[in-house]
C-alpha cells in the first residue's frame, strides 16, 4: 500500500473529510476506538501480504505508525 492509498483508506476509516498528516497522533482522532482498530485491522490484513499483529496496532502512536504496518516494502 502506498502512502496516497492509505491516506484514502484512513480519511475512510476515520469519518475525516480532510487529509491527516502521517505525524497525526491517533489519540485525536475521535474515530480511533476499539471499533476504529477492529476495522484498521480488517483493512490491513486484507491489503497487506501478511497478517498484521493486533499487538503492533496496539503500540502505534501516530498514523505514520500504522502506515509502517501496512506500506509496501519498494
């Protein structure tokens, strides 16, 4: 996943109609709850070749954070 796509896929995930920065801290995020992460998940395991550890979610801090779970090694 590039970071263009991801960006899209959060704007999604997280109800925002503007573009977050990947330095974003997921604590402003309103969206960002055990419903935001269930989804986040779903989403990175279903792009991503391998699956993604709930654990690794759990420790993100910002959106660059998860954005380094799920970009496409190039």
């Amino acid at each position: 996943m590039d970071k263009k796509m991801f960006i899209e896929k959060m704007m999604e995930l997280l109800d925002l109609e503007e573009a977050p920065a990947l330095e974003d801290d997921l604590g402003n995020f309103e969206e960002w709850d055990s419903l935001g992460f269930v989804s986040f998940l779903s989403m990175a395991n279903k792009v991503s070749a391998t699956r993604v550890p709930p654990d690794k979610v759990r420790s993100a801090k910002t959106l660059g954070d998860l954005f380094a779970l799920v970009k496409k090694d190039s």
